[in-house]
C-alpha cells in the first residue's frame, strides 16, 4: 500500500513512574503501518478520531495489571472511524462510509457461552479487546471484525464517537450496577474522565454528587468539576475523605452532605488500592459501592465490616452493545456534554497527548488521526 499509515505502537514493559523525571511514553513509538490482507468478516477503517483511556495509559507505563498485552501493539479502543473497505463474506446492512465506533470487546461468540449467549462479550471469559488483542485505534487505518461495528446515531459527531465507549462503561456501572435514587448523596473518588463521566450520569438520576482528586487535580480536573456544577472534595493521606465526612461537608447551599459521615453510594474510578480500601468506611448501611477502576495489585478490604453494614459491592465490566446505545443517546440530547471534556489534539502530537494524560495534565485527550 502506497500510503503512509503511522500508528502509535506499546513496545516496552519497563515500569514508569508517572511523575517520574524525564519522558513517560519510553515504552512507546510512533511506527509506519502495513495494513494486513482482509480477512472473512473483517473490514478496513479510516481513524477519525481516537480517546486515550486510563488502560492505555497504564499499559504504557508498564502497570502489571496491563503485563498481558503482546508487545508490540497498536493500541486504543475508544475511537470513531468511516467504512474504506468490507471484507470477504456477510456484513450485514454495512456500507463504505457508514461512520462508526466500535464494541471494545469481542466475545468468543459460542453458544454455550454463558455471556455470548446473552450478548453480553464483556463478561466472556476469551474475549478479546481491540487495541490490545490486536491493533487498534492509534493507527490511521485499523483492522476490525464488522461484528464490533456501532454505527452512529444521528447527531452525533466522529468527536463525540470517540467517547461513546467510556460513557457505555458507566452507563453499564450505574444502571446496572447502582441502586441510584432521587435525592441521594453520592461520592466519585476520582475524577478521571471515568469519574467525571459517573458523576454526570449520576446526577442525571437525581443524585447530589461530590468527586474527589488530590492536590495536582485542583486546578484543572477538580476544577472543570466544579464549573459543571459537581462538589470537590480534595483528599490527601492527611486529610482523608473519611475525615472530611466526620467533619462534615456541606454544598452551595449549606445543606449537610450525606449524614453521620456516611453517604449513599460511593463509584470507585481512581484504581487507587487505599481508596477502595476506605470506601466501605464511608457508605451508609445497605449503600452501594460500586467499583470501575482495575488495581496494579491486591486490595485490602474489612469484609467483616462489609458483613455487618450489609454493604452491597459490586464490580463492573466494561460494556455491551446496548450500553453503547444508551451512551449515545445520553449524548445527542446533552445528558453529557462531552464538549466540556474533551481536550483536542492532532495526530502529530500524539506523544504530547500520552505525557500529558499520564501525568493528569488534561481531562480527556481526544485526538485527530487523520
């Protein structure tokens, strides 16, 4: 092929401390790209544009949790493409130059699967995830099963394709996960495009809600928060959560947050293993914690504690198709203004794009790849 596809390629392992001195993309490169021959059931794309998700991040540094993923890789699974080519066999209603994001996550499809046989891939046990099974989103050009294939729905620009799978990881969260009531007081710890995205998708419930980040946050995460109208709660190993709370924590307009110290129902997004740890501290009898965030290691969690509150705990899985249905719709009517999150960048400066995300420099990168 003629054309000069660049892709920006995970190599390295090495274990990369994000405020650590001097570049903390070491383990990446950008690369010229050689498009594979289709396959059956496969298509070829155009990029438009791609997201940078906290898993990118944390392959790039090296996190254990991401040890998995073959190197090298073309990574990235949150992204918007056009149609360039169908492959050989059915693809359905599918056309060139249908615009489209695609499922993260492909099951392994078999009808003895307990998830595939209800579609639910996310929960599939061999699935596999683009961008880190195989290339992904970071290339100019990918290679993908048209089974993964989400066309857009009207109204919705390629931009705002690029956040359509995050936004279905907390719709998946907090609609199914989340027992989420008019009138209840909810605390995000961390606020991460993820958080920020739990706290708008709460809120939209009805719930009154507080995010928390620590100090490097204060003037761009927390603040972009606060903007949207979102208490901020800035916590510290010497100023915990669980000691504000106690404390006493009130909103704009003086109405006490939460109650005795406790709130409703707390969403995990910072994937900060002392923070997940305190949650249980924090949330009233029978409330809800649910958890999004992945860990580099083991948690430690007071379960006779978790026994006696008759807390409910739950984790969440990625997203299924419907999930990218619901994400969409929240953002063509405006339940999520993604324009207030999104930081733009060229392909170009795609390495600014990481050093900037990696050291939570912006909110959410979101990058032009052609």
């Amino acid at each position: 092929m003629s054309e000069n596809i660049k892709g920006f390629c995970l190599q390295g392992r090495e274990k990369i401390m994000p405020g650590s001195e001097g570049s903390v993309i070491r383990n990446t490169v950008v690369i010229d790209m050689e498009i594979p021959e289709l396959q059956e059931g496969e298509i070829l794309a155009k990029t438009l544009y791609t997201g940078i998700c906290g898993s990118d991040n944390s392959a790039c540094i090296g996190k254990s949790n991401f040890d998995w993923v073959e190197r090298p890789r073309v990574i990235g699974h949150e992204f918007s493409a056009e149609v360039l080519e169908l492959g050989p066999g059915e693809h359905g209603d599918l056309k060139v130059g249908d615009i489209f994001t695609p499922l993260a996550m492909l099951g392994c499809q078999d009808e003895d699967c307990p998830a595939c046989s209800v579609s639910k891939w996310n929960l599939c046990a061999s699935k596999e995830i683009i961008g880190f099974h195989r290339n992904g989103g970071f290339g100019q050009q990918v290679v993908l099963e048209s089974d993964r294939v989400v066309t857009l729905m009207d109204g919705l620009t390629p931009e705002q394709g690029a956040l359509v799978e995050p936004l279905s990881v907390v719709v998946n969260a907090l609609y199914k996960k989340c027992n989420i009531q008019p009138g209840d007081d909810v605390v995000v710890t961390g606020c991460g495009i993820i958080g920020l995205m739990s706290a708008e998708v709460a809120k939209a419930a009805g719930a009154r809600v507080a995010i928390t980040g620590i100090a490097h946050d204060r003037d761009n995460r927390l603040r972009v928060a606060a903007e949207q109208g979102f208490m901020t709660i800035e916590v510290s190993p010497e100023n915990s959560l669980t000691s504000q709370l106690a404390a006493g924590i009130t909103d704009a307009g003086g109405i006490p947050f939460g109650g005795n110290g406790k709130v409703d129902v707390l969403i995990e997004c910072s994937g900060v293993p002392p923070v997940l740890t305190e949650a249980i501290n924090v949330v009233r009898p029978e409330g809800d914690i649910c958890v999004i965030a992945t860990y580099g290691k083991e948690v430690s969690i007071n379960a006779t504690h978790l026994t006696r509150t008759s807390l409910n705990m739950r984790g969440s899985m990625g997203s299924c198709r419907e999930d990218y249905m619901v994400a969409q719709k929240l953002m063509v009517t405006g339940v999520f203004p993604a324009e207030k999150y999104i930081n733009h960048y060229d392909f170009k400066d795609v390495n600014q794009a990481f050093e900037d995300s990696i050291k939570a420099n912006n909110v959410k990168a979101v990058i032009k790849m052609n």
